[in-house]
C-alpha cells in the first residue's frame, strides 16, 4: 500500500516537473523577444508581416491553381508545355533576365551619394513592396550592389552619377508614400547628404533586362 | 523525491520570475501587439510551408508533361536555368560563413543600447561585402521562430529594421546571425579586404564588442527562395 502511495506521488511529481519546465521553456521562447519591441516598432512589424502575409496568400492561390491546371490538363492528356513556358518566363523576370512593364512610380533624385545610402534606397523599395527596380536603367538582380569604383559609384560595372532616375514597378501610392513618409528614407537622405528628389506616380513604367549573365559559375543545383 | 522537489522548485521559481518580469515591462496593449505579431509569424510559415509543398508538386507535374521529349528536355533546361538565376533552387558550392551576434559586454551607464546589438546596418554591409566579393547565392538564418528556414536572398529581398528585429524577406530573425555565401574562389579574402561595406561592421565589433566571426568552406549549401516570385503589379514584356 505504501509502496502504491509512493509511486502514485512520484507519477504526480513528475507531471507537475514536466508541466513547470514546458512552461518556462515556452516562457523563454520568441515572445520575449518580441516583447522587447515597443508599440510603435511592434505596430511597423505587424504592419510588415501583414503585407507580406497577404502577398504569401496570394501566392499561394496561383501556386494552387497552377497545379490544378496542370493536373487538368494531365487528365485530359494534353500537354502542359505552355505553361511550363510561362514559368520560365515568371522565374526569368523575377530574376531580373527579362525586362518588366507595369504600373510604378519614377524618382529622380540629387545627391552627393555614397554607396550605402543607394544601398539603403533599394532596400526601402524592396521593402515597399517593389517587384522590379532599375536605377539609371541598370536593372536591380539580387547580386547588384552600389560599390565605389575608380573615382565614382558603380552598380554591376557601370558608373551612376549625382543625378539617379530611379524606376520601380509596383503599387504606385504604396511606393510614394513608404518612400516619402516623415522619418522615412528621403528625408533622411535630405538630411544626411542634402538630397533633392521628386517622386512621381505612373501607370507604365518599364524597367529593363539587365545585361549581365547571371549564369553561377561555382553554385550548383543540387540534384 | 528531495531531488525532484528541489526541481519542481527550481522550475517554479523560474518560472514565477520570468512571469514576473514580463508583467513588469508589457503593458496590456503591447501584449495584444506581441500576440498579433506571434499570429501573423505563425500563418506565415504555414503558408511559406504550403507554397514549398506545392512549387515541388508542380516540379513533378512539369516533368511528367506528355508532349515531344525534345521539347521538353530544352524547356526544362531552361526552366532550371531560369530557377538558379531567380535564386529558386537549392545550390550547392564553396564559399564561406559570417556569424555576427550582440555584444556580451554590459552597457555602460549613459551609453545607448542600440550599439551593443546588431543592426539592420551591419547585415546590409556584410550581404553587400559578399555581393561585391563576387558571392553567386547567400543565406541568412537567426529566425525568432524555432525551425523557421533560412532566408535565401533574391531580387525582392529588403533587409529591413523593425526596432531590434530584423525582417528578411519579410521574416523576423533574431540574432545569433549566421550568413552563408556560396562564391569562386577567394571570396574569403576578398570579404576580408572589401573596402568600404566591412569597415564600418569591424569599427563597431571593435568599439562596441559585437561577436563576429568568419571563415571559408569548401562547401556551402544553399537552400531555394521559398515565396512570392508572382509580380502583381507588372508582367514581363514579351521577347521577340
């Protein structure tokens, strides 16, 4: 009877030890570190993943509808090559291979530019939700990056001056207003290194192929 | 039984505490925010997970296609082309990893905080050191979210600021930072030496002691972008 009683409080021991410790490893868990965040900076992250979230569930749903329509076709025997076509060519543009029309806004801006704060620019576009960006017509891939050559700034190997003209397709008024809000980058740009800029809104922009081969040289697909 | 109550203490006690000191600094209205913000992280990796799932069953569904063989094989070549260059795909090569984390050091009094901790700036400088060192595919990892993938860079990707979290590709991470870059050879010592973008990184990890670290590999694997690569806003101009 005791050995019973023994047993039975070391089973409830062992609960409450497991209960108390998942509680405290919880505890410890990314809420802390989001709790770290005041209400201002908590309001911009949820404003981000918002946008964000809705651009996933967006993708989503054509993702979905893309395998519906293969499977359709696949059922019906037909061949699914169009749209594998049409894939290469989503693939190519997002990759910067394949120039971009569509709705966008047009900035031209002034400035004695240092490498980072073009930097800091295209990051703020991106952010905003920008799908293609071109400055100067120098087509924006993942790899290009402001750096200082011989005696100005290039962008992949081609020199940009004082005056930048900066496209970007995406939601016009989005654009705008994330790249002309109070405290936002051109005001800081304004601050730091006395810019000048005009931001105008527009139903076609076009924002071209870049020339570069962006063919990997050492990274390779893994099978 | 001493043992597991001194346990059971120790547990409660930690966790009295922790309760404690989140009471303290959360008002009511930042916990609804912290909550949301948790939320909106959770329906983004199950949509992140959902999207990865159904790319690779239209991967099959591309391959299984019935039509002339040759035609075929050229445009699944060239969709694999279009894939690598669009950062979509796994990679694989060498190159070299950067960790950088907070400092360790204790504030001094007077001195702000936000020097001692890695900011949105140092993990743009270090991803466009390696841009400029030639890097052909870079990841970075240090997610708040347990198992969150790492966040490939690609033509969309901002490394943007929101107080002390930093979003990439739209994902909150969290420090220790850990970047992976794949490149040809010498992208360690053309990291190491690239002029303007790690300078201003090592005069903070000097100044304020952040924890930084780097060194090449001989193999680096890289995983694919999983996200929106769907322009809603523009379409690609048809070519010639």
């Amino acid at each position: 009877m005791t050995r019973r009683i023994a047993q039975l409080s070391l089973t409830v021991v062992a609960l409450v030890v497991g209960v108390l410790l998942i509680g405290q490893l919880r505890s410890q868990a990314p809420a802390i570190e989001l709790s770290g965040l005041s209400a201002q900076e908590l309001s911009d992250l949820i404003e981000t993943l918002s946008t964000g979230n809705a651009q996933l569930t967006d993708a989503l749903t054509e993702v979905q509808q893309q395998v519906a329509e293969y499977d359709r076709l696949a059922v019906a025997g037909d061949s699914t090559v169009t749209l594998t076509r049409e894939d290469v060519v989503r693939f190519s543009a997002f990759a910067g291979l394949q120039a971009v029309e569509g709705q966008g806004i047009v900035m031209e801006i002034e400035a004695q530019f240092q490498p980072t704060s073009v930097n800091d620019l295209i990051h703020e576009l991106r952010s905003a939700g920008a799908e293609a960006i071109a400055i100067d017509d120098i087509r924006i891939t993942a790899t290009s990056v402001p750096v200082l050559g011989t005696g100005s700034i290039e962008i992949d190997g081609v020199s940009i001056g004082n005056a930048l003209r900066v496209t970007a397709v995406g939601s016009p008024d989005g654009l705008k207003a994330a790249l002309e809000r109070p405290g936002g980058i051109l005001s800081l740009l304004a601050q730091s290194i006395a810019a000048t800029f005009s931001v105008e809104t527009r139903d076609h922009v076009l924002v071209p192929a870049t020339e570069r081969d962006l063919t990997p040289q050492v990274a390779q697909p893994v099978e | 039984m001493a043992a597991a109550l001194a346990v059971i203490g120790f547990a409660g006690a930690a966790q009295w505490n922790s309760s404690l000191g989140r009471e303290e600094f959360i008002t009511s209205a930042q916990r609804v925010l912290v909550s949301r913000a948790e939320q909106l992280q959770r329906d983004q990796e199950l949509m992140l997970g959902e999207i990865a799932e159904a790319e690779t069953q239209l991967q099959s569904l591309q391959e299984r296609d019935t039509g002339s063989r040759t035609e075929i094989q050229l445009l699944s070549e060239r969709l694999l082309a279009a894939r690598v260059a669009a950062g979509a795909e796994e990679v694989r090569g060498p190159g070299m990893i950067v960790e950088i984390a907070d400092s360790l050091r204790p504030v001094p009094v007077g001195e702000s905080q936000s020097n001692y901790i890695v900011l949105v700036d140092d993990l743009r400088d270090i991803v466009t050191a390696l841009w400029g060192s030639g890097a052909e595919a870079i990841s970075i990892t240090g997610s708040l979210t347990e198992g969150a993938p790492s966040a490939r860079l690609v033509s969309t990707t901002s490394i943007y600021g929101a107080g002390v979290a930093i979003l990439v590709n739209g994902v909150a991470l969290s420090p220790p930072y850990r970047i992976e870059a794949i490149g040809p050879e010498g992208i360690h010592d053309r990291f190491v030496t690239h002029p303007a973008y790690l300078a201003r990184v090592i005069e903070r990890v000097e100044a304020y002691q952040l924890q930084f670290a780097h060194e090449a590999r001989d193999e680096v694997t890289i995983q694919g972008f999983v996200g929106n690569t769907r322009m809603q806003w523009g379409a690609a101009v048809e070519q010639p």
